[in-house]
C-alpha cells in the first residue's frame, strides 16, 4: 500500500511530476496522454481543466471522499500541464502560496482597497 508523503516529499512529488510532464514535450503523442494534451494545444488543455473541475464538484455535492480526492488530483495534474504548455514551473506557485502563508485573505482584501 502507497504511505501517505510526509510534508517534506510533497515538492518533491509536484517537482518530479512537473519534470515528467515537461520532458513529455519531446515525446510522441502516440506513446503520451500529456505529448497529446502538449500537442492538442491550449484550448484542449483548458477543456479538460474546466471538465475537471466540473467533477471536482459533482465529487464534493456527492459527498464521496475518495472520489474528491481522485478529482483533485486530476484537477491538480491538468493544471500542471498548462503551466508546463505556458513554461511556467511548479515552483513558482509553490513560491507564490508561500508568500502568502500568514497574510490572511482579510487583510490581503482590505490592503487592496486601500490602493
Ligand atoms: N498524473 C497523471 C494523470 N492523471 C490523470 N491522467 C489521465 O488524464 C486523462 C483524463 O481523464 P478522463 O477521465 O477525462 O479520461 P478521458 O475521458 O479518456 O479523457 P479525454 O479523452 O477527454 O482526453 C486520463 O487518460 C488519465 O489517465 C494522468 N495522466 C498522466 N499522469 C502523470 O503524467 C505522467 C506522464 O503520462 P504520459 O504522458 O501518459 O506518459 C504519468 O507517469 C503520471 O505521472
């Protein structure tokens, strides 16, 4: 049975999921679902997004756990193609989250209308 990532493996699970996926730009379509989602293009890639947030909610009303979970992952894992589609890494959303970790959103909201 896979054990649950320790907080410390989780980068290393997004980061080694985001080197895969862009060493599947050189690959073929026919041998790589991402080389085809690569291929398709941009509005391909923002369809299957969409989808899969769609079923991130259906998972969520339905109330099934594990269900959300497997969603999730498949929201997580098609936004990462898009990033990879923009050349963008991983990291710099990790950078961005981490900027944020203790701003509440309140006071983010407040700052901004002060502007
Ligand atoms: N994490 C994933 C992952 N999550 C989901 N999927 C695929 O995402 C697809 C979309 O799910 P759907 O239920 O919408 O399937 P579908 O209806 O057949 O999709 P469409 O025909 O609408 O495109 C499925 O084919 C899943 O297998 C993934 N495919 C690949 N990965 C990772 O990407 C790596 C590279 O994959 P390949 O490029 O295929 O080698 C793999 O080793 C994995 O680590």
């Amino acid at each position: 049975m896979t054990q649950t990532p320790k907080a410390a493996d989780v980068v290393m699970v997004l980061t080694e999921l985001a080197d895969i996926i862009d060493a599947r730009r050189q690959a073929s379509p026919q041998s790589s679902y991402v080389a085809q989602l690569l291929h398709s293009g941009e509005d391909k890639i923002l369809k299957k997004v969409i989808e899969e947030a769609g079923e991130v909610l259906m998972a969520s009303k339905d109330g099934d756990r594990q269900h959300l979970i497997k969603e999730v992952a498949d929201v997580w894992f098609h936004t990462m193609v898009l990033l990879t589609y923009h050349q963008i890494r991983v990291e710099d959303v990790l950078q961005e989250l981490q900027q944020r970790q203790h701003i509440s959103g309140l006071t983010e909201k407040a700052s901004r209308k002060s502007q």
